[in-house]
C-alpha cells in the first residue's frame, strides 16, 4: 500500500546523492516526480531510475540560482501533473573551504546564493502552487551545520543555519494554510559532496566517522526516509520542525 498515490513532489538537487534517493523514495510511494538539478546527465538517470522500478517522473534543468528556472520547474510540475503537493528543496554545493577571512566576496556569494537564495526562490512558487491545490509539504534540505558552527566553512554554515529560521517563519504563516514546513538535519552523509571538501580520504573519513557516536556516516536513505516521514499522515501535527539525523554528532 502506497501512502503517495497520484501525488506530486519536485525534489530539486535531484540528480545524485539525498536528492536522488528522496525522488526514488516519493516515487516508491506512488507520487509522481519531478527531479531538477543542474545536472541533466545525473537527472535524467534519476528519472530512468524511477521509471525503470515502474514509477512516475521527468526531468527539468533548472539552476536554483535563476529565478525563471525555478517559476519554470513549478510551472512545469503542475502543467504535468496538475498539482504540487510535495516540495524538498535540496539543491546545494558545499562551498569553498578557508577560514572566515580567506573567503572571497563571489565565494561567500556564491554558498549562500544556493543554499539559502534558492530555497527561498523555490519556496516562492511552490507556496502559491500549494495554496492553489489542497495545501502540501515543503521539507528543506538544512545540515547539523545549521545547528553548530565548523572550521573553514563559514559560509555554508550561514546558509544552513538562515534555512533554519526562514523554515520556521513560513511554517508559521502557513500553518493555518494548509501547508507544513519542516527541515532535516543530516549528519555527514555518504554522498558525493563528501569529496568537495576532501573528505572522502580515507584519513579524513575516518576522522569525520569519529565525531558520531554511532561512528560512521548516514546513509542517503536514511535521510530520504526522514523527509517522506515529515510529508506523511504520520506527521500531520509537525511544521517548524528541524529533524535532526545525525547519527548522534550533536547530542555530544
């Protein structure tokens, strides 16, 4: 028994990693998909992905960072589909990584224009899409370094942490709108982003894989898992939350 059936969510950063297995986990689901990222290789093997398992999606390019594009992905998800009930806005890059004061100005730009500029850009058309239809779910893509600071990125961990708060304000005007607004926290996952900041050696793995308790890094279907928990029946009585899966990292 599906709990998504003829249900429609965009997951943008769709193309590999926790956006990737969020959109084969809605998809599982039965609702149908619409998979963004910038990567049009990575996203349409996505979409084969789904299809070949014998569920439903497409593909749309789109760069969170270009406005037209996202009013375009939104656009495109209910002229397909008819309706946008699910969003998870988890498009991000990791930025560069020096001390505060190293950062250059387009460095620093750049990391908050992602992860922070473009959620709230998608979240501009995914709401009216929302209200348009029978309310929905929108879970953005925050990082244990929403919560906590981390050496060398600053930058990041300013957008992370602002994803926070804009989370909280929206849940709170739309609470009674019909649409929930909810974040997750991962720990350090496995995924490709690991490797932008160096930290797939295996010296700095194993470092990484100490400061949780459980001593190793999540899986991307144990995030995925989190956000179509937060979009279910289940947590009808959830907004404004940030749930946190981080193998323990900041119970310490």
């Amino acid at each position: 028994m599906v709990q998504f059936e003829n249900e429609v969510a965009v997951v943008t950063g769709g193309g590999s990693g926790i956006g990737r297995a969020t959109a084969e986990a809605f998809a599982r689901e039965g609702a149908r998909v619409v998979v963004s990222d910038v990567d049009v290789e990575g996203g349409e093997e996505t979409v084969s992905r789904i299809e070949e398992n014998g569920g439903v999606a497409i593909f749309v390019e789109a760069d969170v960072t270009d406005e037209d594009a996202v009013a375009a992905m939104v656009e495109t998800a209910v002229s397909e589909y008819g309706r946008l009930d699910f969003a998870c806005n988890n498009a991000g890059i990791g930025g560069a990584q020096k001390p505060t004061a190293d950062l250059s100005f387009d460095e620093w730009e750049r990391t908050i224009d992602v992860n922070l500029h473009g959620v709230w850009r998608s979240m501009r058309y995914e709401i009216p899409a929302m209200l348009d239809g029978d309310g929905g779910v929108i879970v953005n893509m925050s990082s244990i370094l929403g919560r906590v600071g981390f050496e060398n990125a600053s930058a990041y961990v300013t957008a992370k942490h602002g994803l926070l708060g804009l989370t909280k304000t929206a849940a709170i005007e739309y609470a009674q709108k019909g649409i929930r607004v909810n974040a997750v926290c991962p720990g350090f996952i496995d995924t490709p982003l690991l490797s932008e900041g160096g930290l797939d050696e295996p010296e700095a793995r194993t470092g990484i894989e100490s400061l949780h308790p459980m001593n190793r890094l999540g899986s991307v279907d144990e995030v995925a898992s989190a956000v179509v928990w937060l979009c279910s029946d289940g947590a009808s009585f959830t907004t404004g939350e940030a749930l946190t899966v981080d193998g323990g990292y900041t119970s310490r």
